[in-house]
C-alpha cells in the first residue's frame, strides 16, 4: 500500500500517490478494444504515400519518414499580424510559428511499437533535422514535437505519425523545466534529471530497461499510472546533439518499452508522447537533459484515468496506482510485441 505525497522536482509540485484506493468499485466509462485489422495502404487516408491531402498537395511516394506543413496549422507564418490591441493588463501577439506533421512510415497499419529499431532511428534522425532547421530559426523558441495515439487521446487516424510545433513561445512543462534545471544547475553544480537518474538507479524498483547509453524507467513521481521516460545517460539539451551510437540505443530502448505496453493488454496502447527538448530561446539551458515522457491515459484496459477537481480545478495530479507496482507489471511483459510472437 503507498499513501503519501511525492515531490515533482521537474515540475516543482506535489503529487498526490493513494494507491491504497485502486480497487474501489468503478461504473464510469470504458474504453473498446480497437483490433479491427487495417489495410498496408489505404487510398482516402491523407497520410498515405501519393494521397491527396485538403490543401490539394499531393504526398510524395515516400519510402521512409516524410515531414509536411500541416493543412490546418494552429501557429503557422500565415497567422494575421494585425491584431487589435486589447483592454487593460490583456495581452495579445500574432499566433506565428510552423507546424509540421511527420510521417513514420509508408505503412498505413504499423506503430512506432512494431517500427523496426533501424527505421525508429530513420525517424530520431528525421526530428533531429527538424528540431535544427526549425529551432535554429530567430522567431522560434522553442520546438514541441509529440504523438498523440488512440481514439481516447482524440487520434482518429492510425497511420503512425507525430506533430511539430516551433512556436515563438515556450511551453509551459518546458519552462519549469528549464528554469529549474538552470537553478539546480547554479545552486549544485550538477545536472538535475542526472539526480533523478541517480535516486533511480539507487532504488531501482521502478527501472525498465538499461542498455550502455538509454534507460527506461517510471519515475518516482510519475502522475500516471504508467507513466515512463525514456533517455539517453548522457545530457544533452535537445535529441539533434545524440550520437549515432546513442540513437540506436536509445531507438533499442523506445522500442522495448513500447513493445511491453502494446503486450500488457494485448492492444495498441494509447499514449501522449512528449520530446521534451531545451527551449531555443539563445539560453544557456546546459542544465537541460532531453528525454522522451510518455503520458498513457488509461489505467486498466478499460479504464480512463480522469482529470477531474484535483487535476485541472486544483492542478496537482492524484494518482491512484504505485509507480513501483505499475514498473514491475511492465517488466514482466515479453520483449517481442504479441503480434510477432502469434
Ligand atoms: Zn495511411
Ligand atoms: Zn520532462
């Protein structure tokens, strides 16, 4: 039984853990199995290779990963720059930036659990270019790029792919974590996520996976039930500066964690998944270590977890399941995804 509070030294907030109350009965709502099986190449789907997208540009026959502006992007060059000043102490700007869809693969029916970790490190490469080119750019101070998959996370197309945003700001979990990785920094001398690393690998429960460069782990903290990072040892502010040895572990490392949740309930596991990467603002954010969190909405196969009063009325997460618990769940799952294994 964990009953207690954690801190969130990323986030600089309480998390609530009551894990004593995960089997109280439950009538809410559930969640159904998507296992309809899905065509290689679907002619309507607007990801597909040589489809026709709403702007009217057509996809190129692409072999491999494939980026585009987005159709409908929500920051984009152009945004109107003319805006009406509003009243008082509000503030207003032009909603300028670039927003860009990355393709994963030609094939309409894989994830990114079942990529091949060769074309998983094609992909780091790609957001590796992406996160250059676009956060090397003066306007752009920041560079999101995220996956968003199942119908519960609101993903109503399965062709595997994510989205980038390089927007003039930076988002808001980005922030705090540059700001108080910059102070540990200054205060210690030493690299925040490298303590966290640290007070992991000295409990070592809630460890997934390690190979010489990456490690997978749910930290101590997570705020979902099966949250986890992934993340290379060494520090480095963003994914363009890893190595080639470090992509392939750290795509080695990716895979297999994706490849446990799919088999945890033998179905696609839906997920937000967040590269959290420095700003590009020209700060000096050494204290920055890239990782990759993955913020799973459900708690059992069938099960939401809810963002209700505590969450969004009061802003701390409550979680209702251990961390510890949830890690070894997962690190009893086989390491070869359940559709291979059939
Ligand atoms: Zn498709
Ligand atoms: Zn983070």
């Amino acid at each position: 039984m964990t009953w207690e509070e954690r801190w969130h030294p990323l986030r600089e907030e309480w998390v609530i853990v009551a894990a004593h109350r995960q089997n109280r009965p439950w009538n809410g709502e559930t969640v159904e199995r998507e296992e309809a099986a899905l065509p290689d190449h679907l002619p309507d789907c607007y990801l597909c290779p040589g489809s026709r997208r709403v702007s009217g540009k057509r996809n190129d026959d692409y072999t491999c990963t494939f980026v585009f502006d987005n159709d409908h992007p929500c920051v984009g060059p152009d945004a109107p720059r003319r805006l009406d000043a509003p009243p008082g102490i509000y503030r207003n700007r032009p909603a300028t930036g670039v927003a860009r869809v990355v393709c994963y693969s030609p094939r309409h029916n894989l994830t990114l659990a079942e990529l091949e970790p060769e074309d998983i490190v094609s992909l780091m490469r790609a957001w590796q270019e992406q996160h250059a080119e676009l956060g090397g750019r003066k306007e752009i101070n920041h560079v999101l790029i995220f996956e968003n998959k199942g119908e519960v996370v609101g993903v109503s197309n399965p062709h595997p792919h994510c989205q980038i945003y390089a927007t003039n700001f930076v988002f808001k979990t980005i922030e705090t974590e540059a700001r108080v990785s910059e102070r540990h920094l200054a205060d210690t001398g030493r690299i925040l996520f490298q303590d966290v690393l640290k007070a992991e690998r000295e409990d070592g429960r809630r460890i997934i996976f390690e190979n010489e460069s990456a490690i997978v782990f749910l930290p101590y903290f997570a705020r979902y039930a099966y949250e986890a990072f992934v993340a290379p040892k060494s520090s480095h502010p963003s994914i363009a500066a890893l190595s080639e040895a470090e992509l392939r572990d750290f795509a080695k490392a990716l895979k297999l964690l994706l490849v446990k949740f799919d088999n945890l309930w033998r179905r696609p596991f839906p997920y937000v998944m967040p590269l959290h990467q420095a700003p590009t603002d020209g700060g000096d954010h050494r204290g920055f270590h890239f990782h990759i969190e993955f913020h799973p909405p459900l708690r059992r196969p069938n099960l939401l977890k809810y963002l209700a009063g505590p969450e969004v009325g009061g802003g701390n997460f409550l979680s209702d399941t251990s961390p510890e618990e949830k890690a070894a769940e997962l690190r009893e799952q086989p390491d070869v995804h359940y559709k291979q294994s059939r």
